[in-house]
C-alpha cells in the first residue's frame, strides 16, 4: 500500500487480480500515491451493498479520488493519466504513455480493447485452470481450445510487433500494461508454448519496469 498524505485516492481491489494489477502498475509508474482496499474473491467486499451502490457490477478494481467514484480498469488508468497531467501542470511525464494527439491516443485505445475483446478471453480461462482450479476439475480439452486462441491472438500481437517496439508504436503506453500481465501468466502456466521472438523481445524490456518488478515478480495465485 502507497498511502497518500491525504488519502485522497482510493482503490478497492485485490493484488492478485489483473485488473487491479494494471492499475497499481501504472501508480507504480509514475508514483501516484493511494491507498489500497483489499476486496474481491477471499476478501469479500465487493458483493456487499455497500460496495454495489459506487460499483454495480460488483467487480474490482473501484475507485474514489475524493469522491469520484470510477470502475472498469482501462477507464480508471486513462482517468489516472489525465488527474496526473493536470496535477503537475505540463503532464510532458505521461505524453508518450497515454499521448494527448487523437491519432496516438487512438492507437493505444485500439490496443487496449484488443486486449479485453481478444487476448484476454482468450487467456482467463486459460490461466483460470491451469491455476485456480483443482486437477481433478480441469476439463484439458477446453484448455487445449483456448491454448490454441491464446497461440492465435499472441501471433497478431507478435506481428504487430515485429514493426513498432511497444504495442502502440516506438513508446510504452498504457496499451502495454494490460499484455504485459497477460504476458506474465502465459509464460508461469505449465502449457506449451511456440516461440515469439518479437514478443520475447517486447517482454524483456518491459521487464525493466517498475509496475512489471512489482506486479509480475510474485506466483500466480
């Protein structure tokens, strides 16, 4: 937890979860302070009505920044880049993670729907077997389907890039984030795997980041 002096920011949700991971990632980053509020699975929380009234979908992560409530991961990390840009004034820090130009930020919110319509269905229940559930209750022919779209989707992204260096161009961006973490679980999954070498390479040097050291360092879980 990174608490700020004023607690003003506030994120329900638990560590282990993708879509909180991609949110405590970009804080990491770019070290915005907030405190954190364990919720979901084993922490319960987030079915209570207290919970359903700022988020009806009942999922994490939640946000409060004094008061302003938001949900959905891929809108809380643009909220977070734009309070950030207004916050120092200039905000040149974030231009290249979420870029202000309508084609650049187009771009990397092309990639970050990719990411939820695609890649990640094609993950979850990939990674929800292989870790979450008993052997004894894996169904290994449903595994072996979505291994097969996870091989389908990480070509497209292979191929996207073998001609930009990051997602979304010669810059990581918010679109990076997400498959990053994606990436995680692919690679700490007991399956086989075929050789990217595009993304190897993408993943390598992601690597070097601070949200990557913190949230992709711990077994899954």
């Amino acid at each position: 937890m990174r608490i700020s002096k004023l607690n003003e920011l506030r994120i329900w949700g638990r560590e282990n979860s993708i879509n909180v991971q991609k949110v405590l990632w970009l804080c990491e980053d770019l070290n915005i302070p907030y405190e954190r509020i364990d919720a979901g699975m084993e922490h319960g929380v987030n079915k209570t009505p207290e919970y359903l009234k700022i988020n009806p979908n009942g999922l994490v992560p939640t946000i409060s920044d004094n008061g302003f409530i938001l949900w959905e991961s891929h809108a809380v990390m643009r909220y977070l880049i734009r309070r950030n840009d207004n916050k120092s004034g200039s905000g040149s820090a974030d231009n290249s993670i979420y870029p202000r130009d309508s084609k650049g930020s187009s771009l990397v919110d092309q990639w970050l729907d990719w990411t939820n319509t695609v890649a990640w269905p094609a993950m979850r229940p990939l990674f929800w077997g292989w870790v979450r559930l008993k052997p004894e209750e894996r169904n290994l022919q449903d595994l072996e389907n979505s291994r097969q779209l996870m091989i389908k989707a990480l070509s497209m992204f292979d191929q996207q890039l073998s001609v930009s260096t990051y997602a979304a161009g010669e810059e990581f961006t918010l679109a990076d984030i997400p498959m990053a973490l994606i990436a995680y679980r692919w690679f700490n999954i007991p399956i086989d795997r075929p050789d990217f070498k595009n993304l190897n390479r993408w993943y390598s040097r992601i690597g070097e980041r601070a949200g990557f050291k913190r949230y992709c360092s711990s077994p899954l879980t």
